[in-house]
C-alpha cells in the first residue's frame, strides 16, 4: 500500500461520498471557488497523477477543523491535510510557510537542546519553581513576543498573567528552562520526525520537575500534547489541563474571585485548536462571565466559529487576510468593547490584519484585541 | 578546544561597501583564515533573520552580516533596517541558547580592507574559542535547568 | 542626441559630465593625464557633512563610466591640440606609452609583486613606496598596469625585464610608443581640477622640516583604512599616535601677502571632517581647529560643526597662528597664536599639526587655457563668460567648465556644475543637428 | 521564456588568474571536483578567463555543450561581471544565467599560505555557485518610453534657466510660476553682484530669451495641484487662470524660498526703521534712504539659532554687497555687525576686502551674544560686545537691517507629498545624495535647484538649474528608461496588503493598488525600484520576491554552504 493508501485509511477518508458539505463550511472555499476540500479527497481517493503532494492547495488549507466537524462521514479531512504534507516534504518539497519558514526553522534549532535562556521574561514579581505538582507549559510565547513585536502584540503578557493569576491563587507553578517548543507548527507542514524530539525533550523537562498536571496557555501546545505526544508516546503520566478549566475549577470551589469592575462588554473567538479540535468552549465563556464582562456573542461561535486565517504559519496570503477582517467585523458588530480570545496565535493574526494598512474603514474594525488571560487578570 | 576544529562560518555582505571590503582585502593581501564563504546580497536590508537561523540550523558555526557604514548605505538606508531585523537576531540567539557571539554585524567600508581581514580574523577566532555549533557538536545529556 | 563631446580630466565633475552627456546618447571622449581615473576624490577618507566614505561612493562611478558604451575613457593622456569652432572642433590627444598592451593586461599584479624597483607612491602622497610597474590605486579605473618610464630598470639601465617574464598574459612592452589621436568633437568640457599646495615657503609653520607637521591631504591618506599606515595616525619619535592635534586653517589661502587671496572653500569643513575622525579612531585625541573665519555655509555644514564642538568635542580657536615651533626632544609641536575670542598670545602644544592648505588651479590650466583658447582670471582659474548669468560657459564657444578649475567649490558644487556644463555642451550638440 | 522546466546545463570555467590563483590553490583540481556537482556538464580551467582565449572556450563550451549557465569562478563580480555577461549574451545565453565565484580576492589572495584549504574553500564558493545557478533564471531588462516633455514648476532664475537649457537640447517644456510674473525672488533686489546690473534688467533678460523659444510654455499664477505617475509618465494637473493636465517625462522642482520674517526680532514690524534685507533692497529701488546716515546690519538674525540651526550661506554676500552700494550710491556709512563673515570662494572674499577697502565697518560681536537694539529719545543704538578689545561699543542707527535666513516656501509641505519627494530637517527639499546626487530626488525623474535645495547665490543657482536640466534630459534624450531586471516583483495573491513595504520603500517604487474586488495589493513599479531587497526582507508572508537574488537562492546557497564537510567542521 502506498503512504497515500495508509493515510486514506487512517482518515477515514475512503467514506467520503462527495457530498461536498467540506466545501461548502470552508473558509478558504469560501473566499476562492478554484479551492475546494473535496476535490483534494477525490483526488487522493481516485489516485489521480500529478502528484497530490505537490499541489499547492494542501498547503492552503487552514486546518481549522470546520470541514472535520461537519462531515457527515467522518472523515478526518484536518488529519488528511496533515498526512499529504508529510508526504510532500519526503517527496522534496518545501512547504509553503509564511515569514518565510523562520517559526519552523527557530523550532528545528530548539530540538537540538541547547543551553536556552528561554524563563528570561519571568521577572521578579512572579513566582517560580523548578520543581512542583503544577506545572505551566510556556512554550514559544518569548520567541513570538519578540517576533511580533512591530505589530504591537504582547504575547508574552498572556505568559505573565497566566503566572499571575496562579500566584494569586497560592500556586508556584514549575517552569522548565529545558522546555521548548511543543512542536505543532513542524508537525503541520509534515515534519513528524521533529516533533519526535521536540517530544521526548518536553516529556523529560516536565517529568524531571515532577510535575503531576500540566497547564497550558496555548490550544496549541495543549492540542499537540494531547493527540500528538500521547499518539506517539502513549499515555502521559501528567494530567493535561487548559487554563481556562483549570481557573474555572478554581472559581467554582470558591478560591479565585475577581474585583467588580463595571459591566464592560466583551465578545469571544473561538480559536480552532482549543474548540473543535479539543472541544474546550464552554470554559472561557464561563470565565469571562465569571470575572464580571458580560459576553456578546458573535454569530458563528463554538463548532461554527471562523478560523483566524492562519495556521501553523503556513500560507499567510491576502485571503488569510479577508478571512480575519471579515472575522473582525463580525466581533465589531456585536458592540462589545473588546475582542477576547484564547490563542496567542489568534491575538497575533488578528492584530497583524490591522497593522498598518487596512482594506475596509477602520471604524468597521475597530475593537480592542486581547487575550482571555490578560483580560481576566485585570481584575484578580 | 580541540585545534582540529575548523569553524564554519556564513557571511553575508553587501555588494557596495563590505564586498567591496573584502576585494579590497584580497587586493592588499591582508591575510585572514579561511572559514568564511560569503554570500552577496545587494545591500544588508535583502538579509532577513531566518537566513541566519537557516545558515545555523544548517550547521554554520558563526553567521556574520556586513553592510555599509550608517549613513553610507548604497540604498539610503537599508543598513539602517538591517540593524533593525539583527536586533531579533541577537534577542532570539540569546533565548535559543546559541552562544550570542555566534552572530555579528559589522559595518565595513570599500576602503577598509584591513578592517575586513580583522574582522574576520576576530570572529572567526571568537567562533574557534566558542566551540563547534553546540546543535552539530557533543550534545550534552541531561541539562540541568539553568534557573 | 547624437554628436561627441570632449571631457577633459577624469575627477569627481569629469565622470559626471562624461556620464550625463553619455547617457544622452552623446559619445564622449575622456581625456585624464593619470593612469587612473577618479582625481582628487578618489584619494579622501570620507566627505562631510555625511562622513561617507568616499571611494565607496565614487568607485561605482569610476566603474560606469569606464564601462559604458558611449565613453572611451583615454588615461594617461593629454589634449595637445584644439583647432575649428564650435560645434566643429578637432582636437589631438596625446595618448602616452604606458608600456603595456591594454588589451591584454588583466590587471593581476603579477608584474608588480616582482617588479625589484621601489619608488616614492605619489597616490600615499610619497609616504609609502610603489612599484616601477603599477596600478596607481588598489580602486583604479582602467584596472592596466603602467610602466614609470624614468624609474624602471629595463628603460635606465636595461636590465631586469622581470615584469615581461612573469606577465603569462604577454602584456608588457617595452616598444610601445606615444599615440597621437585626433578626434572631431561638438563641444569640449574642461574639469582640470585642482592641484594641492605644498607650503614649503611658509617657513613658519615648518612643513617638510617637522616630521610632525603634514598638510591636510597627507592626513586623508594616514587616516584612511587603505592608506600607508592603514588608518593609524602615527607621530613622531615613538610612532604612537597623537594625543593633541592642531589643525590650521588658510593655509595658503586668504593670503593676499604670500599666495592666493581667495577663499578656498572647503578647508572649514574638511578640517571639521579630519577632527572628527581622529575623534573616531582614538577617542581620547583633542583636536583643535585654528580658523579665521568658520565658513559652514553649505547644506547642514552648520550643523555639522555644531556636532563636532557638542558630541566630538571639538576645540575651534579663532586665530591665524603665527609660528610653530617644535622640541627636539620630544618633536612636539608648539602652536603660537593670538585668540581673537580671549585675545593675548598663547600657545598650544599638540602632537601633531595638520595645515589645510589653498587648492589652486591645476598646473595644467594655464597650457590647457592655451590650447583651448579661453581665458584665465587672476587666480588662474578659468574665467566664466558672464559670473553672474552663465557661470558654466568659458570665454569661448562650445567649451565649458566644470568642477574646482572653475573657482573654489566642494564635491556637491563640482558635481552640480558638472551636470550644467553638460547641458550647455548638450545644446550646442543639439543645435548643430546631434 | 522561463527555463523553469528546463533541466539546468551547467558550465564551469576557473581561472588561474597567471598565479594569482593557480598559485595558492589547486586549481586542477577545484576544476575535477566541480564535475562531481550535480548539473555541472562541463568544467574547465584556463590562464586567464577574461582574456580572449578564455572567453572563446566560453562560447564555444556553451554551443558544445548546450549549456544554459555559466560559472566563472576568478576575480570579483565587481569589476568583471559585465565582461563575462557580455559573453554569455553572444554566445546567446541570457546574461543573468551566469554566476561569478570569486576566488580570488576572497580566496588565493586572502590565503596565501593556505593552499589545502584554501583549495577547499574555492570548492565550497563554486558549490554554493552551482546552487544558486541551478535556480537562476533568465532576466530581461525592461525599456519604459518616455514623454520626450518635461514640467519646471517655479519661475525664478533656477526655473528659467532649466527651462531656457531643456528648450536649447530641443525639448518641449511647460514653466510653472505661481505669481503674475516671472523671477522669483531676485525680482525684489536692487542690483545684483558681479556685473552690477539692475535685478529687474537681469530678470527681464531672461524672461525675454525664454518669451522668443517656441518650445517653453508659460503657465503664471497657476500651481500644480496634481501629480501621478512616474519616470517617463507623469500625470500633471495645473491649477491656474485655466486648468490643464499635461504629460511629461521628468520634473524640475524650482520653487526657491523666502526670507525669514523676524516678528518678535528686536522691534522689527513695530519700527519701521528696522527692516530685513529684502526691504532694504526695495528702499534701494525707490530711493527711499532720505536722511539716512548711518546703516547698521546685523547679521544673523534667525538663523544658527534653536529653531533655524542652519547658516543661510547668502546673507553675508548680500550684506557686503548693499553696504558697497550704499555707500557708493547714497553716500551712507555702514557698519556690518556679525559674528564672522563667511564669504568664501575667489569672487566674494576679493568683494569683502573691497568693502573694507572703501570704508564699509566690520564689527565682530560673539557667537551667543548677539547685539542689543536700544531706544533712547527715540533714537535708535545698537550695543555689541567686541570681544577682542573686551567692551560693549554703541553704533547710532536711522536705519537697522536684520539679515534674516532664507526659508523654505510655504506650500513645500504640500508639494512634498505631492511629488513624493522629501523634505530636510532643515525644511528644504532633501536630495538624493549629498554629495553624488545634489540635483536629483530618490525618486527618479524629479530634479530640484534652485533655493529649494538649500539658500544658494545666483551664479550658483543658474549652475544648479543648468545642471538640473542636464539630468531631466537624460531620460528625455534617450526617449526611454532602461528598468533594472533586478527589482522586486509582487505576488498579489499572496498579498496582504498592510503596506509596510510601502513605507520602508526609500524609492518609492512600490504602491498599494486596489484591483477591482476593492481589495488592495502591493505593486513594484519596476521603473522606479533599485532592487535592494527591503521590501523583500519587510514582507512576513514571503509576497514580494526579489529577482536574481530570491530567497530561495540565498536559501540554496546557505544549504549548500553547509552541506559538504570539504571545508570545515570537525576534522579527525
């Protein structure tokens, strides 16, 4: 059998009767009638030439899951996509990346574990430990921070607050130096063999500091983790916790309060990761309520959420650019004050839409953009 | 270190002033050690951050750019952007744990030959001390945290 | 256009004359009596105010000029000749021997690493030494060899012959011989330069007897990183570098007893330039500007003093000074001179003492003035046919000036007349059916 | 067209410069080890490639072989890239499918005493060579025809001189003024130094010379309002008695300055007995000096201050020539009150000692003590300090003339984003080069002389727009511009439009275009761009690429680098 043949098995793909709902909930398809999700799955399916490892649309998709979602078959289109770049990066290829591969080539580097200075932004007000039950996964939030910093995004605030929040609450979590970067960007343009030791390098930084449960700030560390990590390496001996559950459970039993400060109005994006690929929506909502901001929702939210145009900062091109600002204008329209939501990824793609340059009046999308953490923690 | 350890090492220069540099070097005959392969760019704003990481990723021991004097750039002010970008550079080496003098940027007129051949002759030697690439080299088992 | 032009001498206002008439489709001849293009500029540090490194910016213009389709770049070559009326011109060149055969010489330096004779190198201003055989600057345009007739053993004394041995491209000889070449021109610019005066009779500042004292240009090449020294400014007797230096300006210049009563210019600003490098190289140098006058009055030249004093440091001291008087001992210097700011007579010990000194007319004006039949005013520049309206026209039609043989002026200003006198010659060619 | 599909045929030729090369490293067998790099069909080395028998092995191995590159590896790019470029497009194989490795002045002549490794650095330069010549691709340099017209907006004496230059090279030419009358700022001088003519004489000389061409058209009290377009192709809207749109291939920007009002200077525009230079001129004119006996200028007057730091070049020229006529003409005495006098060249330093010569004071007062304007009874002293016989002295005035710095006009701001070209900090037009480029803007085809550059004297003014007009010709003589095959180039699907490339664009060469969706792309006008490769480096989702140098050739090049432990790593 092929690796195309094993990859339509393991997806499930070969259910597929070209129905087309793939295409249709499609955001890229949406936008570009010559994409279509089916047509990518027919093809395979019918072993047509050319090669589909070599077409360009594979490295189109957002994989943000919506087409998975819906179908009514079941196939793991998402996975698919995944399956075929692996394919076209042993075939030769070079995967279609934005800042030109510099994320994918900084996560390379790190696999090599190196002597990182990597906990220099924890600064003297927050809390530590090297070792401990409750451990944060940072992961490439102080690489992003910087990266990003012309487009005025504070990623490493998201970081900050997360430690914050947990000092506040009498908890001193583990921070690994030896950590690095989970991964997930390598495995979605296909490069599995990395993210094997990115892996094994994360599993060993986490366990040496004896950590029992693992929080995440980032749907995409805690994504790769999750389906990744335990895929390849079988259960992990640690609990892993989205930040978002593990403050609620706190709210709940009554040990995280948050100050009254006026009833401001927030609307919330689903970021793809944390939703339809782990299923987490019910969480960050409650939090933000619980933290006193009335939440507005936007018209496609939860399964139908509309992806922030970019994943794994693969393909970043104008279309990304219409999916986010059309994505704005939705946020914008429900009159909320701020735009909150729950990827350090999100935050970073939407305010790149309007950096600088913006293709529509800027009233239309003119809202705050911000992360759940630092929006809660504003009032801890 | 080991005597037998010849640094590799990626440098990107400028067609105007530090290529120029390097002619003039070569015209004087300053001599300097032979790890460099330079690659042309038309001016130090072209070089973007990842081709340094790329050159490191790729196993280069040391990455150094050189462009024209501030002020002198051929493009007005492409070094000036440059300067800009290495910045990352320098910040994202430091965090990697790519010992920061791995990389350089260095501004070398046409008319100094001599400064080339010191300048290469330098970092070269600085790489020398500093080791291979610790991704190529002995990695070392079980890093302790550095906290 | 069509039609062809003469350009006489190959610096800064020679190549942009040749390159703007050139890319207007005009053929030009450029006529420079060095082995290289590229004239005074080619030999400066940098330039102010934007302290640009000056061979950086001129050796891509060097190299177009040399490569483009509509100039033939003719060094080492003098006009002998000028007959006929605009925009009928014949003219002679003198195209002398250099004893290489240019279409063969790859420039490799071959003939030069084993050429045994050793001569002053007037590019280094005679501080370092060059070959009998040479390429005058490491940057030259045309990259060919050249023969010193005078020095080179095989013409004094026939013996060596080293340079034809070792030349695998078979590009020396011995036999080659002037060239006369006569050309038919529309119209004639004349970018003669300037030469740099030496300021042997003012004894009182004892140039040429301290070793300590070097005049400004001899500065430029001990300060730049290709010079003699490679950049490193050494004093006397210890070859340290100078802890105190003083810079002199009107050297020469706004002299009405001794020499030139004009104002040269530029030495205001190259001074402020010269300090501010050493400044550069050697943090804990004082400099000390010794002036008349401060004429900053170009483009930001203002502000440029105005950093020089606030970030270098910079000491200007408004006097002439009138003697310098050095220890034998120690050969430093000491500078006499009365403040005009805090007036009494002081003096000043430095290190070393750098005199700017006048730009005058190149010795060639006068026979280039001859030859061409145009007029020279009182300072020996060339006179312009209306000061005032047509600055860029010489007393005769169809030839024009350009650059410092026209009066005193900067690279900017050179550059800016070279352009006007192309777009005079330019409409002379033009209107003559070019 | 593209050799994309092509299988890439590649040729080497390593030189052995004599001994320059073949002398320090192994020059056989760099040429061996070269047939072992993938594509590479033919290797050779010669004495001397860039002699004529080595250039002929190049043409002949290209027809031999059916080469589509060719590597040189010898001296430096720098100087001998045209010459092997040359060869290739003879022997037709497009010029930008040839790479040069220079192992000469980087290699065997920096290695001297080296001759393994070096031999192992000559071979590691070629690979990366072979590797970016496997992804070179052909270039064509691109032609643009231009408007054989060109705009000069200002009619001052830098203006009519441009125009009076570009209509004798035989060019058609439209001449701007915003005022009723042509002349600009000399109109409002008395008499003008050397040849003591009439300013109002000279001006009217000019404008009838420019009246008889047929070729110059006027356009007074009329301003620009519009600018498009670029090098060859602008798009020009005049404002005026009527409104007209022109085309034209080059701009001369000739809009001058004015002087510096000194409100809040002294008593100035309280007591008229202190006016600026420009109304002493006027007063020369009408003769309005009665009982006038004494002069008093004071030099400096706004300017090499805080807010104009700047020294107006032309105001001790003036002053000097004023007080000569003053006191020729009107029999007044003069006293120059300044800080120093900056007159400089031949024409001007001789003018200052004739001034001296024939009574005219010079008083020095110092740099951050500038003179006191007292009223006593009505009458007006002004107090310096002279430093050099350290008291304050007192010179009785009927009338104080404050030299005042030239500024720049007041629409500059306006025409700046018009025209796309910057302004100074000093607020003056900024050219493109100091030193190299004085008349031109970064921007190609728009010139500038005149006062708008920066304060000049006549005679220097009228070179500047000759010069000016010399530039503007070019393009307009050729009838084309020749477009760099090196520029960047826009992939709009991949095009996000946030316009940072835009801003960091010093040439202005690229543009945010909307297409017909609304939607908002980036564009390299390749007429306009360098080819640095800013734009390039600026892009965050790889859209602009940069022609001859892409990344994926840098990327090649670095791989290849690398790839191989000829050179380096870890030896034993």
């Amino acid at each position: 059998m092929s690796a195309i043949d094993d990859l339509i098995d393991d997806t499930g793909a070969y259910d597929c009767v070209e129905c087309g709902k793939c295409t249709t909930v499609c955001p890229v398809a949406k936008l570009d009638s010559n994409f279509a999700p089916r047509l990518i799955v027919v093809k395979a399916l019918e072993g047509v030439d050319g090669g589909l490892a070599q077409n360009k649309d594979i490295w189109r998709c957002t994989t943000c899951a919506i087409c998975s979602n819906m179908c009514p078959y079941k196939v793991d289109y998402t996975e698919f996509i995944r399956g075929l770049r692996g394919e076209a990066i042993i075939d030769g290829f070079e995967p279609i990346c934005s800042q030109g591969g510099f994320m994918h080539t900084i996560a390379r580097i790190l696999s090599n574990q190196l002597h990182q200075d990597r906990l220099n932004w924890v600064t003297d007000d927050l809390k530590v430990a090297k070792k401990g039950e409750v451990y944060y996964f940072s992961g490439c939030q102080a690489h992003l921070n910087k990266i990003f910093k012309e487009k005025n995004v504070k990623v490493i605030d998201i970081a900050r607050n997360c430690i914050r929040i947990l000092n506040k609450v009498g908890i001193t979590p583990a921070m690994s130096n030896n950590e690095v970067c989970c991964g997930h960007d390598l495995n979605w343009i296909g490069d599995e063999a990395t993210l094997k030791k990115l892996m094994e390098i994360n599993i060993k930084a986490i366990k040496t500091a004896g950590a029992k449960k693992v929080l995440f700030s980032c749907p995409e560390c805690m994504r790769t983790f999750d389906f990744d990590y335990q895929g390849f390496a079988g259960d992990l001996d640690f609990e892993l916790v989205y930040i978002t559950d593990f403050l609620m459970d706190l709210v709940d039993d009554g040990k995280l309060e948050f100050k009254d400060k006026g009833k401001e109005k927030v609307t919330y994006h689903d970021p793809c990761r944390l939703g339809r690929h782990l299923g987490i929506y019910d969480s960050p909502r409650e939090l933000i309520e619980a933290a006193g901001f009335e939440l507005i929702e936007m018209e496609n939210i939860c399964e139908n959420a509309t992806c922030c145009g970019v994943n794994a900062f693969v393909t970043c091109e104008a279309l990304s650019k219409t999916m986010q600002i059309n994505r704005l204008i939705e946020a914008k329209n429900t009159q909320a004050d701020k735009l909150v939501t729950a990827c350090p990824k999100c935050l970073i793609h939407f305010s790149c839409a309007v950096w600088k340059e913006i293709p529509v009046e800027k009233e239309k999308v003119d809202i705050p953009i911000i992360d759940l953490i630092s929006v809660v923690t504003e009032r801890i | 270190m080991d005597n037998m350890f010849k640094p590799r090492i990626i440098a990107f220069c400028c067609n105007w002033c530090s290529y120029a540099g390097a002619d003039l070097a070569g015209v004087s005959r300053f001599q300097y050690p032979p790890n460099a392969r330079i690659i042309r760019v038309m001016c130090s704003g072209r070089v973007e951050p990842r081709f340094v990481f790329r050159a490191f990723e790729k196993g280069a021991d040391g990455v150094i750019v050189t462009g024209c004097h501030i002020g002198d750039c051929h493009y007005i002010s492409g070094n000036k952007k440059a300067e800009e970008r290495m910045k990352l550079v320098r910040y994202l080496i430091g965090i990697l744990g790519l010992e920061e003098d791995r990389f350089r940027l260095e501004w070398i007129s046409a008319s100094e030959g001599q400064k080339f051949a010191h300048v290469m002759t330098a970092f070269i030697n600085k790489i020398k001390e500093l080791g291979p690439n610790p991704m190529f080299g002995k990695i070392e088992e079980g890093t302790e945290c550095q906290q | 256009m069509h039609g062809s032009a003469l350009v006489l001498g190959g610096g800064v206002a020679g190549i942009q004359s040749s390159l703007d008439l050139a890319n207007k489709g005009i053929k030009v001849y450029l006529v420079e009596k060095e082995p290289s293009i590229g004239g005074v500029m080619a030999l400066l540090d940098k330039t102010f105010p934007t302290n640009d490194c000056s061979i950086c910016i001129l050796a891509p213009k060097m190299n177009e000029c040399f490569a483009h389709s509509n100039i033939e770049v003719m060094t080492y070559s003098e006009l002998t000749s000028l007959e006929g009326e605009a925009p009928n011109f014949q003219v002679t060149i003198l195209k002398k021997a250099r004893f290489i055969d240019e279409k063969k010489c790859t420039g490799c330096g071959d003939c030069t690493q084993k050429c045994p004779t050793k001569v002053p190198n007037k590019y280094n201003m005679n501080l370092d030494e060059r070959k009998a055989i040479y390429l005058p600057f490491p940057q030259s345009v045309p990259r060919i060899m050249t023969i010193d007739k005078e020095l080179c053993l095989k013409f004094t004394k026939d013996k060596c012959g080293n340079c034809s041995k070792v030349c695998k491209a078979k590009a020396i000889d011995y036999e080659q011989k002037d060239e006369e070449i006569v050309l038919q021109v529309g119209a004639v610019v004349v970018a003669s330069g300037f030469e740099i005066y030496k300021p042997i009779e003012m004894f009182e500042y004892g140039y040429g007897k301290y070793p300590n004292v070097r005049t400004a240009i001899e500065y430029e090449r001990l300060i730049c990183a290709s010079g003699p020294t490679e950049g490193n400014l050494l004093v006397e007797p210890n070859g340290e570098h100078p802890s105190q230096i003083g810079f002199i300006q009107c050297v020469g210049s706004r002299d009405f007893r001794r020499k030139n009563p004009y104002c040269s210019s530029v030495c205001c600003m190259y001074a402020t330039k010269e300090a501010m490098l050493a400044r550069e190289h050697y943090e804990d140098i004082e400099a000390y500007i010794f002036y008349t006058d401060l004429r900053a009055v170009g483009k930001n030249f203002q502000q440029y003093v105005d950093r020089a004093k606030k970030d270098y440091d910079i000491k200007y001291i408004r006097a002439r000074p009138g003697q310098i008087v050095e220890n034998p001992d120690t050969n430093k210097l000491t500078i006499w001179y009365d403040d005009l700011i805090n007036p009494n007579v002081q003096s000043l010990e430095v290190d070393m003492v750098v005199l700017c000194t006048a730009l005058m007319p190149s010795t060639t004006a006068n026979r280039i003035g001859e030859i061409l039949g145009i007029e020279l005013d009182d300072n020996g520049f060339f006179r312009a046919k209306d000061l005032l309206g047509d600055p860029v026209s010489s007393t005769r039609d169809g030839i024009f000036i350009a650059g410092y043989c026209a009066g005193p002026k900067d690279i900017p200003e050179s550059v800016t007349q070279a352009s006007g006198a192309s777009a005079r010659a330019s409409e002379v060619i033009a209107q003559a059916g070019g | 067209m593209s050799t994309e599909q092509e299988q890439p045929r590649i040729g080497v030729s390593v030189c052995h410069c004599g001994t320059n090369i073949g002398g320090f490293l192994d020059v056989p067998a760099v040429a061996e080890y070269v047939k072992t790099l993938p594509y590479v069909i033919y290797s050779e080395h010669n004495l001397y490639t860039c002699a004529d028998d080595g250039l002929t092995s190049i043409k002949n191995a290209i027809k031999e072989h059916d080469l589509n590159r060719i590597i040189v590896a010898s001296c430096t790019p720098r100087t001998h890239a045209p010459l092997f470029q040359y060869t290739c497009e003879s022997a037709g194989l497009n010029p930008y499918l040839f790479e040069f490795v220079n192992i000469r002045e980087q290699c065997s002549w920096v290695h001297m005493k080296e001759k393994e490794e070096a031999t192992l650095k000559a071979k590691d330069l070629i690979r990366m060579g072979v590797a970016r010549a496997n992804l070179l691709e052909p270039q064509t340099e691109k032609r643009v025809d231009v408007i054989s017209k060109a705009l000069v907006i200002g009619g001052g004496v830098a203006g009519m001189s441009a125009s009076l230059s570009l209509a004798d090279q035989g060019f058609q030419i439209y001449l701007i003024e915003k005022e009723e009358e042509l002349g600009g700022m000399v109109r409002k001088y008395y008499k003008l130094t050397p040849s003591n003519i009439d300013a109002l004489e000279f001006i009217d000389n000019m404008v009838n010379k420019i009246k008889i061409r047929e070729n110059i058209k006027i356009y007074k009290s009329s301003i620009v309002k519009d600018v498009r377009g670029y090098i060859g192709n602008f798009k020009v809207t005049i404002e005026g008695k009527s409104n007209e749109n022109l085309e034209v291939g080059t701009i001369i920007l000739a809009t001058g300055a004015q002087e510096f009002k000194p409100n809040g200077f002294y008593e100035y525009g309280q007591d008229e007995r202190i006016v600026t230079t420009i109304e002493l001129e006027n007063k020369m004119r009408i003769k309005e000096l009665d009982g006038v006996i004494n002069v008093i200028m004071i030099q400096c007057v706004g300017s090499r201050e805080e807010r104009i730091p700047y020294c107006s070049r032309i105001c001790c020229m003036t002053a000097i020539k004023n007080a000569i006529y003053l006191k020729k003409e009107f029999d007044i005495s003069v006293n120059i009150l300044h800080n120093e006098i900056r007159v400089y060249g031949d024409y001007y330093e001789a003018l200052y000692r004739k001034a001296q010569e024939i009574g005219v004071h010079f008083n020095k007062f110092g740099e951050n003590d500038k003179p006191k304007v007292l009223k006593e009874n009505g009458t007006l002293n002004v107090e310096i300090f002279n430093e050099g016989l350290g008291r304050i002295e007192k010179y009785p005035a009927d009338l104080i003339v404050v030299s005042t710095p030239m500024v720049n006009i007041s629409d500059a701001e306006s025409l700046s984003k018009m025209l796309k070209v910057p302004l100074g900090q000093d607020r003056f037009f900024f050219e493109a080069h100091v030193k190299l480029r004085p008349l031109d803007f970064a921007t190609d085809g728009i010139f500038l002389c005149g006062a708008a550059h920066a304060p000049a004297t006549i005679p220097e003014v009228i070179t500047q727009g000759y010069g000016a007009a010399s530039r503007a010709a070019i393009p307009l003589a050729s009838g084309y511009v020749q477009v760099e095959a090196i520029t960047s180039h826009v992939e709009e699907a991949k095009c996000r439009g946030c316009g940072r490339c835009v801003e960091v664009c010093e040439y202005k060469a690229l543009e945010l275009a909307e297409l017909e969706n609304g939607r908002r792309v980036s564009r390299t006008n390749e007429v306009l761009c360098k080819g640095c490769g800013t734009c390039v480096a600026t892009c965050c989702n790889g859209a602009i690429s940069m022609m001859h140098y892409t990344s994926e050739q840098i990327n090649a090049m670095i791989d290849a680098a690398l790839s191989e432990k000829v050179g380096g790593g870890i030896v034993g």
